[in-house]
C-alpha cells in the first residue's frame, strides 16, 4: 500500500498493517524532520508534492520490490504539508519471511522514494523560506 498524507502517520497503526502471519521479520525505516537543516535552524519543513505521478511512481516501486524480493506486505508512506521538528515525514514498514528480504526491501524503497518521487521540500527558517535541492528525478 501506498498513501500521500497530511495527517500524522501512526508508527504503531504501520506496524500492525504490515503483519503477515507467515512473515518472520518487519523491517520499518521513519524518517522525521531534524532541527538543523541545509540552510541554518529549522522551525518547520514544507512538503510539497505532484500526488498524481507520485502515487504512480510509488505504486511502480512496491511492484518492483515485490517482483525482486520474497515480500508479504509493503507500506510506504509520505506527509506533505507543514511539518515540525521531529515530526515523521516518510515511513516504510515491509514484511518477510526472512529478515534479509525485509531489509533489502525498505532500503530499495527509501531509495527509490527519495531519487524518483516528485515530493519537494522549504526549510523555514530564522533567515527565511529556501527549496532544498534534491537529486534529479528519473525513472
């Protein structure tokens, strides 16, 4: 499953979507937003985001995944909007029979996530709003 949100993403609710009863191992990668930032202190990080081709992309790297690895269940999950520090911004949770697929898996997906999904973020700043530069998309 993927999801674009504005709410607040629930690390535990995650976690017990991702159980699969034949699953031995959940591996969950939470990015959250930290205080210091490209461009001095942070007080708030904007996502922003193209949701359209970005469920599409997403949708494309939960299929490439369970294509490559023994998955059981994948969830990859990204806020938009006006974030606080700490707050999480990106979560994967993804099962497995065995702990090696599982790690294999969320890296693949955080990767990917970062490299190809057009999600963009602004630093708030003390000394104003400034775009992070990101990695160019491709696919």
């Amino acid at each position: 499953m993927i999801k674009i949100t504005e709410s607040t993403i629930d690390l535990n609710k995650i976690l017990l979507d991702v159980r699969d009863e034949s699953a031995g191992a959940i591996d969950l990668f939470v990015g959250s937003v930290k205080e210091c930032g490209s461009h001095g202190h942070v007080s708030i990080l904007y996502y922003e985001v193209y949701k359209k081709m970005a469920e599409n992309i997403m949708t494309q790297i939960e299929r490439e995944i369970l294509e490559k690895w023994n998955i059981k269940k994948i969830l990859i999950i990204h806020r938009i909007g006006n974030l606080k520090v700490g707050e999480v911004s990106v979560a994967i949770a993804v099962s497995s029979e065995h702990r090696s697929d599982a790690f294999e898996g969320c890296r693949y997906a955080i990767e990917n996530v970062k490299s190809r999904v057009p999600i963009w973020k602004k630093e708030i700043t003390e000394g104003g709003d400034h775009w992070v530069e990101g990695v160019p998309l491709h696919e």
